[in-house]
C-alpha cells in the first residue's frame, strides 16, 4: 500500500502501479473499519467513473466492503454528483466514489463519504493506518445484499422538478468523454433546451481533449461550436463531472469566480443576506459584488472538502472555486455537481433577455495571471510560505491574509502564493486593476519566492 496515494482530498495514483484490485478491496474493508459505530443502516453506495479500470475495482471494492458484513448498493457508471445525490436520498452511512477526476487516463483513485460529507486530511491519513494494520471486522456469516440500482430517473426527475427556464435556450455540452454527458444531455433537453452535444459518450481513454475546463486549451471546440451554431452558451464538465467550466455566447471563457458571481446575485435575490463563500485564488470583484448585492462574502481555503465543511459552519447558501465545483445549499443539498449547476446557469440566462455576455457589463474589468506554477520541495513548501508572509507583513508592512497561503493585498491588486496541497509546488496568482501594475505585483512576488526558494 503506497502512502502516497492517501492526498489531501482523496485517494489517488496510477492504476496497476500505485494501486490495483487489492488496493480497492483493502480500503473497502478499511472504510467499514474506519466507520465502526457510524454503520447505523449497513448499508454503503458505490459508483464509479469511465476509466478503463473503473469497473474492476469497483468489484473489488465492494468485495471488501461486503466481507465486513456490510451491504453495497452499486450505482454503476456515473457522475460524482449521483454518488452524493445518493448519500442524501438513498438509506445509506457513506459512500466511496471510484474516479481520479481530471487526472490523465492512467490515473485512478477514489473519494470516501461519511454520512453526507467526502473526508479529508486527517480523515484520511487516519483511513491510511486502519488499511496499513489490516485489521478489519469480519462480517457474521449472515447473507449480504448487492443492490444494483439505476438512480439517473430519480435525479433528472429531482432536478426538472427544481429548474424552470423561461425560454427556450441553445447549448453546447462538452462531456469531455467523462460520465457527465449521459445524464447531463436528457435533463438539459428535458428543461427545454436545444442541446447541441460535443464528446458526450464515456470513454475513459479521453481520446479528444483532457477533461479539465480550467485549461483554455481544453475549451477550443466548445468555443468553436458555440460560435458556428449561434448557441446562447457552451458548458464543459471535467471527468467525473463535480466541475464545472462555461463559455458565453461569444465564445469567452467564464471562470469560475465570475460564475459565482452570476450565482450569487441568483441566490441573494431569493434569500437577502446570505453567506457566500469563495476562495483565496478568487478575484477581488467576487466578494465586493456580492457585498454590493447585500450579501455575507467570506473568503477560505482552497479545496472541495474544506470549503464543504465551511459551508456547514458559516450556515451559507453557497459557495465555489476557481476550479469550478460549485455548492448550492439554497434549493439543492450544498454538494458539487456540474450538470446541476450548469442547470441553474441555463436558469439565469433564461430568466434575462440579454445575453450572458452582458451580465458582466458591470464588474469592473480587473487583469489576472494565470496559476503559476514554481516547482519546490515537500519539506521547503510552507516554510517558504511562511517567510514570504513575514517579509509582506513585518518588512513591506502589507495587509496579509493567511487564512491558506499569503495573499497580499494592494490598494489596486493582490498576489497569493500558497503551497499545494497535492505536489511539491508553490502555486502564485496575481490581479490588479491594470496590465503594468499586474507585471510590477507579480514580479515582486515571484522574485522574492525565487530568492526564498534558493
């Protein structure tokens, strides 16, 4: 068992040389290890994404999980967002989701609910140890049950009964080959969409493009199509469908902190004074439009668990990420799911006679870098973080917030540097109000990290 699969939010590595079928069987055993006590139904739900391996190691795992004397309601192939869509609607104490994401087609992995939530962190190191030890409860001989299910009719049917659009719209669906395709199509169509689909089969060689929406370079055919077909808007999936990417009907990349904007307002005109969460890589423009709307911004980590667990604590309606997973709390169960949340995208472009581009006439248009990238080490990361805040807050006497990394605000801009959570690497963003102020911001930044780096 290599302790490097066991990440920050999840389990993940390449399959058949970081993991195999005795991998999957193992954590099976040791998630109904580690949940001893909160086994309340024994009962567990299980789905899997399109990898070519997906499917054998869903086998195995629910062999594991089944030795322990627990039953497996099997979902089959879908989305991450059936999996929790189950864990609240299905007679069950957790879930694992088989997938690796957005990772490249020799990757898998998993994700491990408890109750409602994914575990993460400690969670999972400590899930780490129960599989290392190998000690596991053994079932008491009495018959167990594997339920295969079909739970798409029950999810289009919740969601149709949630979303209504006042007009019909065009779309364009970039499923990416993942698993959000099948299900995201029907319901699209079945709101009154016309649905123009790109790459909406399962095939987990992922033979046209990465499935990762962040990347521009992964948008260039939905964008493409948008603007041959006239379509009022594109929407991409990455692989296993918890995010979410969008393209306006001129072919312009949304990301994801403008889409919570559009979100936000969405939500604050239904529930006035909610808290909305965003993430320290958002820009400036997110939390002050949403102030502006009357609502409670508050900024936090980076990570789809921690911000989950956020939600919990700050009682908010909604939340989202740079990277696209989206949290509805308000009308829906607060996890992310891109085929909802891309539904309730068509919902608000539908309810305006403008199009989606001019939603965004009256953000002030603010300059960004991309993510950079700087390759360190493990054991140098967060010291290097560290110092860097001391420099900024003690030295330069900047305003620092520290609530994940460093981010240094300016009077007209801010840079972050923060350590990932999942590589040797120290990720850096900037913004400001101007091209020349941007390259000043960054290049302060970037050279002292250098220095710092050695």
């Amino acid at each position: 068992m290599h302790p490097h699969i066991f990440r920050e939010y999840d389990i993940r590595g390449i399959a058949g040389k970081d993991l195999d079928e005795t991998t999957y069987e193992t954590v099976g055993r040791a998630v109904c290890a580690f949940m001893k006590g909160k086994l309340k139904k024994k009962c567990l739900v299980v789905g899997r994404d399109g990898r070519v391996t997906s499917k054998a190691y869903a086998n195995a795992l629910i062999e594991g999980i089944t030795s322990c004397g627990v039953n497996v309601i099997d979902i089959g192939e879908v989305p991450t967002g059936l999996l929790y869509f189950g864990l609240f609607t299905l007679p069950v104490d957790g879930g694992v989701m088989i997938t690796a994401s957005h990772n490249p087609k020799e990757y898998n992995g998993m994700k491990v609910a408890v109750g409602e939530s994914t575990i993460h962190g400690h969670d999972i190191q400590k899930l780490m140890k129960i599989a290392q030890a190998g000690k596991f409860p053994r079932g008491k001989g009495g018959p167990v049950t594997i339920t295969r299910m079909d739970i798409v009719p029950k999810y289009l049917k919740r969601v149709a009964g949630d979303i209504k659009l006042k007009r019909k719209l065009k779309v364009v669906l970039d499923g990416g080959n993942g698993t959000g395709g099948p299900v995201g199509v029907p319901l699209y169509k079945q709101l009154g969409c016309k649905v123009i689909p790109l790459y909406c089969d399962v095939d987990g060689t992922f033979p046209n493009h990465h499935p990762d929406p962040t990347v521009p370079e992964n948008l260039k055919d939905l964008i493409a199509k948008v603007r041959s077909a006239k379509a009022d808007l594109g929407i991409a999936y990455d692989g296993d469908t918890d995010r979410i990417g969008a393209v306006d009907e001129t072919g312009n990349v949304i990301f994801g902190d403008q889409l919570l904007i559009l979100f936000a307002r969405a939500v604050l005109k239904a529930k006035p004074k909610a808290t909305i969460i965003g993430e320290v890589k958002s820009s400036r423009t997110l939390y002050a439009d949403i102030a502006k709307h009357g609502g409670k911004p508050v900024m936090w980590k980076t990570g789809h668990s921690l911000i989950k667990a956020a939600m919990k604590k700050h009682k908010s309606q909604l939340a989202g990420e740079m990277s696209g997973h989206m949290f509805f709390k308000h009308r829906w169960y607060g996890f992310d799911d891109a085929i909802y949340a891309g539904a309730r995208l068509l919902e608000i472009v539908a309810a305006s006679k403008k199009p989606l581009s001019e939603h965004f006439a009256n953000v002030p248009k603010m300059y960004n870098t991309p993510e950079v990238r700087i390759e360190t080490t493990e054991a140098k990361k967060f010291d290097i973080v560290k110092a860097a805040t001391h420099y900024f807050k003690n030295e330069l006497k900047l305003n620092v917030n520290t609530i994940d990394g460093a981010r240094i605000e300016f009077d007209d801009g801010w840079g972050l540097v923060r350590a990932s959570n999942t590589s040797p690497v120290l990720v850096m963003r900037c913004e400001a109000e101007n091209p020349e102020r941007l390259a000043e911001i960054r290049k302060l930044i970037e050279d002292k990290i250098k220095e710092l780096n050695g």
